[in-house]
C-alpha cells in the first residue's frame, strides 16, 4: 500500500492523511464492536481500515482529534459570519428579530449543512496537512491511490448525508412542535449544560479504547505469552 514520494502530488497526500487518520477513528469504534449511524463500512472495508490504523501512533491520532475539534469551531463561527453577511448583501433586515422564522430557519439549516458538509471535511483535510508534516509521516504509512480514493469519497458522501438528514429532522420539529413549548425551552436549558459532560465523554471513550487495545495488542504477542507460559517444573 506503499507509493513513492515522487510519485504522489500535494493533493494525493493530503487525501491519503485524512484517509490516515479517520481509518484510525473508525478502528477505535469498530474494535468496540459498535457502528455509528450513517458511516457503515463491510468487514473487508474494516479490515482495511485497521490495517492502515495500525501505523498511527496514540499521540498523533488524539492530537488530530483535538486539532479537528478547534478548526471545525473556528469554520463553523467563520460560516456563520459568512451567511449573515450574504444575508446582508442580499437585502436582507440587519434585525435578526425583524427577519421571518421561515427565513430565519433556512438560514440556520443552511448554515447547518455547509457546516457538516463542508466545514466538518475542511477542517480534517487543515489537522491532517499540519499533522502530516509535524509528526513527519512517510508516504510508505499512507494507503496507497485507489484506497485513498475510495474511502475519501465515501467519507465525503456519508457526512453529507448526515447533515441533510439531521437538517430535514430539524425541519419536522420546527413545524410540529410550537414554538413555545415546553421542548424549546427545555432544550435550551439542558444542551448548554450537556455539552461539555459528552465531550468529556467522548474524550475518555477514545482515550480509553486506544489504551486497552494497545494493551491487548501487547498481552497477545508471541514474546508475551511466552513469558507468561514460563519454564515447565
């Protein structure tokens, strides 16, 4: 799965890095024996994927998740400040208040989908270049052409799904639940205070994945179960 330096250009690489790194991502989920919806992959496609995550170190793939998570909030602020200024431009009233709620939800779903559809692979694509070049990755690490260009694209296809989905599920809501009832507002209340303990929790879940099959790596190898065989009596 190896290609030579030379015969790579900037693109290929970059795609091959995040190829790298979310191969690395859904190891950790599939070693669980977990599926997350919307990003399905058959048990060949798995096996790839560990056979390419087996060469990212612990430290490298926690720093790209971190690295992801900042890019993709500075997009999102960055997104959101673009589509205002659209709105601007584009006659709209410079009083939120004063806007429609069926303009103002179409702003937000649309700000919602380019966020997932394009902000989401942007910011892997910027962690994976800057990680790329920090932890000085060799092209013999990467897969190679046509792997790259398979799961990439089916990357690309899966997060865009799931920001429609999620965008249509939004729509529903907004048209089925009064806008001031009791879910509103509680949601109001209750996501602000969530939000940190899931990323704490999803932080441990990785954290604690990649430990203990690091661990079981080591218990399993040859040298390992021979010491703990040790000499007969």
């Amino acid at each position: 799965m190896s290609q030579s330096i030379a015969s790579r250009s900037a693109l290929e690489r970059l795609l091959a890095l995040v190829v790298r790194y979310w191969a690395c991502n859904m190891t950790v989920v599939h070693d669980k024996g977990q599926e997350w919806p919307g990003f399905g992959y058959t048990e060949e496609e798995k096996d790839t994927l560990r056979a390419i995550a087996r060469k990212v170190g612990s430290l490298e793939f926690f720093a790209w998740i971190a690295l992801v998570a900042v890019v993709f909030i500075v997009m999102i602020g960055g997104i959101v400040a673009a589509s205002a200024y659209l709105s601007l431009a584009l006659g709209g009233n410079p009083n939120p208040g004063a806007e429609s709620e069926v303009i103002f939800y179409v702003q937000i779903c649309c700000g919602m989908v380019a966020s997932m559809a394009i902000g989401f692979p942007l910011a892997m694509l910027a962690a994976s270049w800057l990680l790329g070049r920090l932890f000085v990755v060799t092209d013999a690490d990467l897969p190679d052409g046509a792997t790259t260009v398979h799961f990439f694209d089916k990357l690309v296809f899966q997060i865009t799904r799931i920001a429609i989905i999620v965008s249509l599920g939004a729509l529903v809501t907004w048209l089925l639940v009064p806008a001031d009832s009791k879910f509103w507002a509680f949601s109001k209340l209750v996501v602000p205070l969530l939000s940190p303990a899931v990323l704490a929790l999803i932080a441990a879940y990785y954290a604690t994945a990649r430990l203990r099959r690091r661990a079981l790596a080591a218990s399993s190898a040859p040298e390992a179960r021979g010491r703990e065989s040790g000499p007969s009596s």
